[in-house]
C-alpha cells in the first residue's frame, strides 16, 4: 500500500541531490578555472617552482659558504699558497679541511642534479647526500685532530652538519608537500573545468538561428 509514495518520495529526493549539484557545478565561474589552469601551466613550462628553485639557492649558499670558510681557514694558518699547498698536495685525513669543501661540492652537484635538472619528486637523492655527509663528518671529528686546531675545527664540521640537515628537512617539508598540492588543486581545477565547459557550451552564433523560408501561397 504504501510503497508507491515510498518510490515517489525516493524519486523526488533524488531529483533534488542532482539539481543541488547542478546548481554546485552551475556557480563555477568558468573563466577562473581557465585561468588557474592557464597559469599553473605557465609555471610548468617556466621551469621550476618557486619553492624549489629557493631549495636550489640555498644548496647554492652552502657551497660557497663552505668555501668561504675555507678559504678564511686557509688565510689564518699562513697564508693561502702555502696552506692550499699543505692541505691538498700533502693531504692529510686528520689535518686538513679540504675533504669538508669537497664534501660541500659533492651535495651541490647531486642536489641540482637531482632535483633542478632532472626535477626528482622523491627524497632519495636527498637522503643519500645527508647520510653520506653525516658519516663522514661524524667520522672525522672522531677520528682526525681537528679540535686542536683552533675554532676551525669545531665551525667547518658544525656548519656543514646543520646546513645538510637543513636542506633535508626545507625539501621534505616544504618542496615536495608543497608541489604535491599544487598539482592535486590543477587536476581538481581541469576536473572542474571539463564539466563547467560541458555544462556551460557556449553562446550561440548569430548564424545558428535562421528562420524556415516562408511557404508559397497556396500549397
């Protein structure tokens, strides 16, 4: 008895989701959508994003704040001739800072490699470049002499441990989450397009609309 209201009130409950969803899709502005995705894609082809082209700058700022170290380093202990000679001819594992500065060289050239040219979404190559860095200056501080030489001994390790560890933790945090949302917003953004577009065709030319040709009198 009562089962056909039940299927007209189904019915009618249904009609009314798919018309609030219409009105959902209806309230998309077409044009912001085709400008999100117009400039998502210029930021594709540009190259990079912003948040990992400041990754790359400051991969950049820890090579030549190492070599600026060293080179101050050098400059203290006699002149820079002399100690570059010492240092990198006669090198020697528990003396020397030259191993630091190619240390710095080797995260700069498997960093922008990774992930300004070869643009890597992953953190492997970042994982690599920490471990090798942390082992090896854990290693050295407690195998080599360095602490009796001066404060050198105690800032060149510290400050290649933090700006590894700081690089990690900008690109785990920062440039994959980062670029991760902004392509889920331009697949959502393209998802809503395509529908707007197949709801909203378009206006109509002038030359869709003509009028039948008047009939002959008579027939």
């Amino acid at each position: 008895m009562n089962r056909v209201p039940a299927d007209a009130e189904n019915a009618h409950s249904s009609s009314v989701e798919s018309c609030s969803s219409l009105r959902d899709v209806h309230s998309i502005n077409p044009t912001q959508l085709i400008a999100r995705i117009e400039s998502y894609e210029g930021r594709e082809k540009k190259g990079i994003s912003d948040v990992r082209r400041t990754f790359c700058l400051f991969v950049t700022f820890d090579l030549l704040f190492i070599t600026l170290l060293w080179i101050i380093e050098l400059n203290v202990k006699g002149g820079i001739e002399t100690t570059l000679e010492k240092e990198v001819l006669h090198y020697d594992y528990s003396s020397s800072y030259f191993d630091i500065f190619l240390l710095a060289v080797f995260r700069f050239k498997v960093l922008i490699l990774a992930y300004a040219m070869c643009r890597l979404r992953h953190w492997w190559a970042i994982a690599f470049t920490t471990a090798v860095t942390s082992a090896f200056l854990l290693a050295k501080v407690i195998i080599s002499q360095l602490f009796s030489q001066g404060a050198f001994g105690y800032v060149l390790p510290i400050i290649s441990f933090i700006l590894a560890w700081i690089e990690t933790w900008f690109l785990d945090f920062k440039v994959l989450p980062q670029e991760a949302e902004e392509e889920n917003r331009f697949l959502i953004a393209q998802d809503a397009s395509e529908r707007a577009t197949l709801l909203h065709p378009g206006v109509l030319s002038d030359g869709q609309f003509y009028s039948p040709p008047e009939s002959v009198a008579g027939s």
